[in-house]
C-alpha cells in the first residue's frame, strides 16, 4: 500500500496589490445597439443613472489655492489669477471649535489667518471678472 497522497492544497491566488487606479466610465455609446421602439427590457436596472440635471460647467478652469495661470473666460487672455481670500463657513466652524478646544477665543482668530480655512476666489487681473474659486478641502 503505497499511500503518497499528494495533499494539492489550492494554491492562493495570485496577489495582487490593490492599486487605487480610477475606474474608467463605461462606455455605453456604440456597444449596444438602442432596442427598437415598443421594446420594453424585462428587467429594469434599480438604480438609473440619468443624467438629466448634469452640471454644466462653464469654466472647466482648474483653480489653486494659490495665484494660478489659467486663461480668462471673460476677456480669454492669459492670465494669472489675482486671489483674494474670504473666510467661508468652515472659517467660522473651525474658529468656533478652537474657541470651544481652547477655552477661550486666543485661537479663535487663527483660521481667519490661514490660508487653508478660506475660500481662494481668483480674479482675472485684466478684466477683474472673477474666474472662479477654490474650495480648500
Ligand atoms: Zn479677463
């Protein structure tokens, strides 16, 4: 009695490092061809995405925190943003927390002199259109 017993034990598989690449969006247009008019698919997808209400931006301009070089959709020059800098809602939010943290209002003045707790609204220098904003996050 010749007992080898091979014991396959399942190899693992493969490892593969999960890299945070972006998922491409799929491409619908062309694959499938539109079903003729009156056809209804059994099946309906529980989630729809339709894409009625898409936000159409009018300035795809990527926009720093800082003095940025982008062209003006205004006067269509290019330029370098001038930036003024505006406390937004989490200026207040974070001043309210140091206030609270600190027991009393010393910190409370430090988001308004940071860059990084405001709103950055860029201007064109040209024009003085306002160009955008930049949101920090
Ligand atoms: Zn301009």
């Amino acid at each position: 009695m010749d007992a080898t017993m091979e014991n396959k034990m399942g190899l693992p598989p493969p490892y593969e490092p999960t890299a945070p690449a972006p998922v491409p969006p799929p491409s619908y247009f062309g694959d499938n061809p539109p079903p003729p008019a009156g056809f209804v698919a059994p099946v309906a997808p529980p989630r729809t995405t339709v894409i009625t209400n898409q936000p159409t931006n009018p300035r795809p301009v990527k926009l720093g925190p800082g003095p940025t070089g982008t062209t003006c959709p205004t006067c269509n020059k290019s330029i370098v943003t001038r930036v003024d800098y505006v406390p937004n809602n989490r200026t207040h939010i974070v001043s309210a927390a140091l206030c609270v943290l600190a027991g009393c209002c010393c910190g409370c003045f430090v988001p308004y002199c940071m860059r990084s707790c405001k709103t950055a609204n860029h201007y064109c220098p040209a024009c003085k259109a306002f160009v955008g904003n930049y949101q920090p996050s």
